[in-house]
C-alpha cells in the first residue's frame, strides 16, 4: 500500500496534537505509517517517507512542525508549543485541549480520596443542600485525580505529590507537584463552579499554576493553565475568573525534555526561529 505526502503530513500533524511530546522525525514517521495502514512497506520505502517528512514538511516548516536539526536530536514538534498564546477562558471552548479517558479505578479512587476528605473540608455554601455539596465535591475529586495520575504516569521521575498526601485533615492549595530544571512547581486542578465557571475561591491562597479541567462528554479534557502571577492582583477578589490562559502543552513540553534529558532552550531556540 502505497500513502501520498498530504495525508501522510496531516497523521504526523494529528499525532503531535495528540501526543503532546517531541518526536524523532523516523519515530513520527513510522508512527504515521502504522495508523495510515502501511505496514508492508520495503526498507528504503520507509526512508523514502522518512525523508519526505524531514525535508518537505518539517524542515518546510508545514502544519506549524519545526525541525531541531542532528545536533538537537533530529527532534520534531509543534512551534505554537512554545509561543505561549494567551486564550480567553471560560467561553466553553479551548484551541488545545489534552483529553484524559476516564476509568473505574482512578474513580474508585477519587471516591475513597472525597470519603476520607469530606469531613475535614470547608463548606464554602452553606446554603446549598448536602446533595449538591457532595456532588460538586465527588466532581471535583473524579477531575483532580484523573489529572493527578495522568502525570504520575506520563512523568514518573518529574511527579510529586502534593505536600498533604494522604494527611486527610491537612489542607494544601494543591493538588500535586512537578519537579524539573532544578525547581518545584505547585499545580492545583481548578474545575468550574456550579456556574460553569472557573473561579477561585475568595480566601485560597494560589498555587504557582492553576491547571483549568473539567469533565467533557465521558473524558476529563485539560483546557489550559494560568500562572499565580496573572491572578495575583485578584487573589482575594470575592469572585475571581482569570480572563486568560496559556496551554497546557507550554509545561508539557518542559517535563518531556526533562523526563528525556533534552535541552529545552535548544529545542525552544529552534522552534522558535522559524
């Protein structure tokens, strides 16, 4: 079987969108090959194509891809992954959003994890009923510790967890940690209100990111972050709603060349020189 280079250029776009990672031009390639079904495919048909993604849509610059060069690891990504574009929230609708697929045991969980917090945690309405109460709180548990354990997994060596873990009477303004570049980061899962927005609580001192999730349709979808010094200014407001966003790929990017012993301002210089 024999694939053209539009749809064997718009798999390797698709699978960058997807993957939220740097590749290696072959490994993308190859990648790209398999989900289009080419799979009988000679040895120097597969550098064929391998060379027709270097050449003519990476290093072309194609589908917003940049090309690292030998020096940097022949690595290939997405430029806008390092442009830190500034997107309106809370309109229901995100340019970049990693989904996360729902499963019984992270739910499990999240169950376990409200039954041992519920008591120790602030009613923040007292005019609502317990029902509501709970299932805001069993809402937000299931999109906190989706999230949690999909950085776990996704990067073991740069994941902490929060300084609470298992303290259930302990408060803490996140959820998890991140380690890389010498530094730790706090990251708290900020899901939306009754309201459908998101907003943070009047009196929660920020975490230095507020990671912007909520569940979608079956999955819990990551729509962006906002950094605590966009929201500083309003930390105490009685009703904040950060107006922007940056997307959640900008830090993924950062733990993937950690998690791989990458130079992140190499790979940045060359992206960004297009």
């Amino acid at each position: 079987m024999s694939v053209s280079m539009t749809p064997l250029f718009q798999r390797c776009h698709a699978i960058l969108v997807r993957e939220s990672r740097l590749f290696h031009y072959a490994e993308l390639t190859d990648a790209a090959l398999c989900e289009l079904g080419v799979h009988q495919i000679s040895s120097s048909e597969r550098e064929d194509k391998r060379e027709d993604v270097r050449e003519k849509m990476l290093l072309a610059g194609q589908y917003e891809t940049f090309y690292t060069g030998k020096a940097c690891g022949s690595l290939t990504g997405l430029r806008w992954w390092f442009i830190q574009p500034q997107l309106e929230i809370n309109t229901h609708s995100s340019e970049h959003p990693v989904d996360v697929e729902v499963n019984t045991p992270i739910s499990i969980e999240a169950a376990t994890e409200a039954l041992f917090r519920v008591k120790h945690m602030k009613v923040k309405n007292s005019s609502v009923s317990d029902r509501v109460r709970y299932r805001a709180l069993a809402r937000g548990m299931i999109i906190e510790q989706h999230i949690t354990s999909w950085f776990r997994k996704r990067y073991p060596e740069q994941f902490l967890h929060a300084a609470n873990h298992q303290q259930y009477e302990r408060w803490c303004n996140h959820d998890f940690r991140v380690s890389f570049g010498g530094r730790e980061l706090e990251i708290d899962v900020l899901g939306p209100n009754r309201q459908e927005i998101f907003a943070m609580a009047p009196d929660k001192p920020l975490a230095q990111i507020h990671l912007l999730s909520e569940d979608h349709f079956g999955i819990v979808r990551m729509r962006g972050m906002v950094f605590n010094n966009h929201l500083r200014d309003l930390a105490f407001a009685s009703n904040i709603h950060p107006q922007r966003t940056v997307p959640v790929q900008v830090l993924l990017i950062a733990l993937d060349c950690a998690k791989n012993k990458r130079d992140y301002c190499a790979v940045k210089a060359k992206a960004t020189s297009y």
